[in-house]
C-alpha cells in the first residue's frame, strides 16, 4: 500500500500533534475540490475513503519544501533544511513545514510557479511539458490551501501515515 502524506492546518504545534488521534487517517487532508479533473495530477493525488473527500498525497513534503525553495526563491537543492518534526510515533510521524517554505508559495506570481513548474519537469523521472503543466497545477492547489490556512491563522502540517 505505501506511504501516503496527508496536509493539514493547525493553529499550533500542540493541536497538530493531537490531530492523528483525534481523527484517524481518514479524516484529514486537504478538499480535493476538481483535483480529479486534472488529468495527470491523479498520478500524483488521490481521494481517500473519506465522505469529505480528503486528499491524500504520493508528494513527500520534504519534496514538496524542495519545489518551493529551488524553483520559486532559487535555493541550491543541498541548502533546502529539514522540516521540523512534531511528533514521532510508531504508527504515525506528523511534520511542520516551515514558514520559510510556506510564505514563498503563498506569495509566488504565476511566472514563479511557471518557472518552478518548468524546473522540476525536468528531472530525469518527469516526461517534460505535460508533467509542467500537472506540477504547475499542483502549485497552485498548494497556493490556494497554504493562503486558506493563513487566513484561517494556521500553519501547514504534514501527517505521515502508513
């Protein structure tokens, strides 16, 4: 089955770190919304059994931080930091990602997450302009969540559920 990575805000550290307990692993995840209709993207996305249609992700958050700082602010792949841990269980890891991720996605233009897009198509396992247009796609699905949460006054969390 593998890992999957579920995304949530929290007002705090202290509320995140009771977020799995609370609610189990199906119960999180960010309003998959028209993702499904995105073509490629549900490679990369997937709804889980959840009646509120949560998401659930195959993108690591580490990779996710890595998108972010090389392609929008320029960061050398080496230099991107880890991501905080809040919680280290057993069954369960639960990550803050860092403002320093969040706030350049929250302010990027389109030419930035064109660009950042652009970057990451090319790696080596990516098929080029299509796979642009899918990670240009996922950006702002993560724009839009990361600025739905600040507004809220939360902070991005990841769960790490197996």
């Amino acid at each position: 089955m593998g890992v999957t990575y579920k995304y949530f805000g929290a007002p705090d550290r202290a509320t995140a770190a009771r977020v799995p307990t609370a609610l189990g692993p199906g119960g999180l995840g960010l309003d998959a919304g028209e993702l499904g209709s995105l073509g490629r993207l549900g490679d990369l996305m997937e709804t889980s059994g959840s009646p509120n249609g949560h998401l659930s992700t195959k993108i690591k958050p580490e990779t996710m931080s890595a998108m972010v700082l090389t392609g929008i602010q320029g960061v050398p792949l080496h230099q991107v930091p880890p991501l905080e841990l809040v919680v280290l269980h057993p069954d369960y890891a639960v990550v803050q990602l860092p403002q320093n991720v969040v706030e350049p996605l929250r302010k990027a233009d389109e030419t930035e997450l064109g660009a950042a897009a652009f970057i990451w198509s090319t790696v080596p396992d990516r098929r080029g302009p299509r796979d642009a247009f899918v990670i240009y796609s996922m950006l702002h699905e993560w724009q839009d969540f990361a600025n739905r949460l600040h507004e809220a006054g939360h902070q991005l969390y990841c769960l790490v559920w197996p």
